[in-house]
C-alpha cells in the first residue's frame, strides 16, 4: 500500500518559542511514525513579523518593497529552521526549504504576491530521501528577467496559501492547518460564549466567512482548496480534538439557513459628497485606486438629484490614508463638493448556502439589530451573505445579538444521504473557528 502524503501547516501562535516549537515538532514525530510521509509549512514566530514591521518602520516610513520583502521571508526561515532542528533532536531525519528552495515562484508583486506555479522536484527528492520536508511558508521567489529572482511575501495569512497550493501541486492526501483555535464556530467564542463548532464547513461558506473578517483561514487558501479540490482539515496545536473539515458539502442545503457569522472591525468609509452624475465618474474614482491597491469592498450609490449624487465605499483602515491623498486632487479636479471619511466603522454578517433560496433572512436580521439599538449605516449582499455596516463600538452587541436570533447556538439536525443512512457530521480530525 503507497505512503500517504500529509501536508500539515503551523501559524505563528503554533511556534511562538522553543517549547511550542518542540510541542510541533514531537506532534510531526508522532504523525510520521504511522507511516506518511510529511511536508509542514510554517509560519513566522509568534510577532516576528510584527516585530520585523515596526523595525523596519523605525528606519523608514517609506521602506523599499523589495527589501521588505527580504527582510519579512526571514521570519519564516527562522522557524523553518528552529523546526527541522527539534526534529533532528527526535532523531527524524528533516530539511528546511525557503518558499524559492521548495519551488515556488510568483508573480513580481511584493508583500501581496500571487502563486504562479510550483515546481514541486525538490521535495519529492528530499521525501524520496526519508526527510520530512519543512518548508517556510508565506513566501516564494519572482522570475522578473531570465537568470534574476527576487524573493516576495504573499501578504498576510500567506502560509495558509502556501500549505494548500503545495497540497495541490504535491495531490496530498491530506492538507490540515494547525492553529490555535479548535475550529470554525458560528462565531467568534471571545464575543459569544455559547458559540458552537463547526463539524463541516463548504469551501463556499468558508471564503465568505474569511472575506467577512472570519480570521482562521485565509480567503486565497479557501479559493485554491476549493478550485483544486483539496480538502482542508483546521485542527488545534495544543488539543488533540475533532476540528472542522473545509470541503465541498452535498449536505449543504438539509443544514442550518445560517451556518455562522463574521464580523471585521478593520473597516473605514469614505463617502464622496455630490458627485456630478455623469458617465465616467466611477472609473475616474476607483481606477486610481485599483492601481494603488487599494481594495475597495462596498459600494453605494444615491439616486442622482438635480445631477449630482453622493457615491459611499468601504475600504481597510490601513488604506485610509492612501486613499485620501489619491482622491483629493480628483475630488478638485471633478468639482465634487466634499470627501468625508469614518475610521470607526466596522461590519457584521450572516452566511449561509442556504439563505439565497429562503425568504425572510434580511428582515429577521433588521430586526434583530434593530431590537439590540444597533443602527445599520450600509447593507451588502451576495448569494450566500447579508452584511451590515455599523459602528464599531457595536460589534459585540451586533454579534451577541444575531447569533440568538438564528439559535446558532443549538445542534444541528442530523442530516441524512439519499440512502436515508445520516451523514456523518464529525467531519475527522478537522478544526477551524470562524
């Protein structure tokens, strides 16, 4: 019978010290002695690449892209190392690949870049040579002229990309990620006690829970598990516990309407006050943006009166800044009246595969925060989300609120397969939080 092939993935909580590094490496040690074979990517310790941040912030407001880029990738390269080491220590033969070394390679954008491909030989022959392949996550290297590589950062959460886009190129049996949180839960457990985990999560439900402030998994792993197939276990580093599976779900709609909520306080609106209502006023106002990359999420519109009309758009706080200065000339330039801006806002959402094909979900959401003197300032909606903008000092109400509107904190009914046997609702040894 072949080996199976296990790609585990350790965050920065994961590692923090050298005890925790010790706890992952004897948890591979245990996971290699059935028989797999194992790749683990890893995260930076702990803040290290907060810390590597604020370092560089203390030299330069302005740092060079590419030299951020060198500086962040050393924190995985630490524990990468720190790992195979305490691994060695255990006397299971390891090697440490940087992003580049494993063979990844990018596209040239640095501290956001995309996964162009992966070339995967080189972990095979280390595999092939016995060793558990320890691989520095977040990170790969450019091909910007023919002979000249550049190493670049994935953005944040970009270890959770690296450990699925290498599941998929290496088609790895399993693909889990190891955090510091149990599972996905119908909510954050911090603002909701009675939240409730999540046996199994569809990679649908999952990327808008991630879009939607959800912080265990990234948006861009949940999109490559779910394009590639692969499918992803979220377990805890320090409880040998059932987690959530991240997978396509045949269930989907015999489960709960609502399956969880995200909430995300990194929000900021900025709102163009008497906008000339006139073909070409958007794209003078949000191309710039885009080209600065800026992410804009909502956008709302007035109805145009007397031929102007108020144009509002939410985007991080961190851009902000960026934002204002971009939009102040064109704001000049268009005869726009003002630009005002709120860095307290924050949002809150429902998520449900359900909730696209049963009326009444909006409504009873309304009136949930309604009830709980939440005001709502924008409404956004997808197939499978209704998200609501509201103050930031009313998350926690906001939160606390909706999740006993929806009675997320009771069980959900055993849902059965067309053989009428009930689906198996463990979902393994899988976690993730949302």
């Amino acid at each position: 019978m072949p080996k199976q092939l296990v790609v585990q993935k350790f965050g920065g909580s994961s590692v923090a010290n050298a005890d925790r590094i010790r706890r992952v490496a004897a948890r591979v040690a245990r996971e290699r002695a059935t028989g797999c074979d194992l790749v683990v990517v890893v995260s930076a310790m702990g803040d290290a690449t907060d810390e590597l941040l604020a370092l560089a912030g203390a030299i330069t407001d302005d740092p060079d892209p590419r030299e951020l880029d060198m500086l962040l990738a050393t924190g995985e390269h630490q524990s990468a190392t720190l790992v195979s080491m305490a691994l060695h220590a255990l006397g299971v033969p390891a090697i440490a690949l940087t992003g580049a070394q494993a063979g990844i390679t990018t596209d040239g954008k640095y501290g956001k870049a995309r996964i162009a491909g992966i070339d995967p030989e080189r972990i095979f022959k280390e595999i092939g040579a016995g060793r558990v392949v320890i691989v520095a996550g977040f990170q790969g290297q450019s091909q910007v002229d023919p002979g000249l590589s550049e190493i670049t950062t994935l953005g944040r959460g970009g270890s959770d990309t690296t450990g699925v886009a290498l599941a998929a190129a290496l088609e790895a049996d399993r693909c889990q990620i190891f955090t510091d949180v149990r599972g996905i839960y119908t909510a954050d457990p911090r603002l909701v006690p009675d939240a409730r985990q999540l046996p199994v999560v569809s990679y649908e439900e999952m990327m808008e829970l991630a879009h939607q402030g959800a912080q265990v998994m990234q948006v861009r792993a949940v999109e490559l598990g779910w394009v590639n197939n692969v499918v992803i276990e979220v377990l805890s580093s320090f409880e040998d516990v059932p987690g959530t599976l991240i997978k396509e779900d045949p269930f989907v709609e015999q489960r709960n309407k609502v399956r969880g909520l995200a909430h995300d306080r990194n929000v900021a609106k900025v709102t163009l006050v008497e906008v000339p209502d006139r073909p070409g006023v958007a794209h003078a106002v949000f191309a710039p943006l885009a080209e600065a990359g800026v992410n804009v999420d909502t956008i709302v519109q007035n109805v145009g009166h007397h031929g102007t009309t108020d144009l509002s758009f939410t985007i991080t706080r961190g851009d902000l800044a960026k934002t204002k200065r971009i939009l102040e000339p064109i704001i000049r330039e268009l005869g726009f009246r003002e630009m005002t801006t709120d860095s307290a806002m924050a949002k809150v959402s429902i998520v449900g595969a359900g909730i696209q094909n049963a009326p009444g979900y909006a409504s009873r959401m309304f009136a949930a925060l309604a009830e709980a003197g939440v005001n709502i300032e924008i409404i956004s909606t997808s197939e499978i989300r209704i998200t609501c903008m509201i103050a930031e000092d009313q998350v926690e109400t906001a939160v606390r609120a909706l999740h006993k509107a929806f009675s997320l904190e009771e069980p959900e009914p055993v849902v059965q397969d067309q053989a009428g046997e009930a689906a198996a609702s463990s979902g393994g040894a899988a976690k993730t939080s949302a």
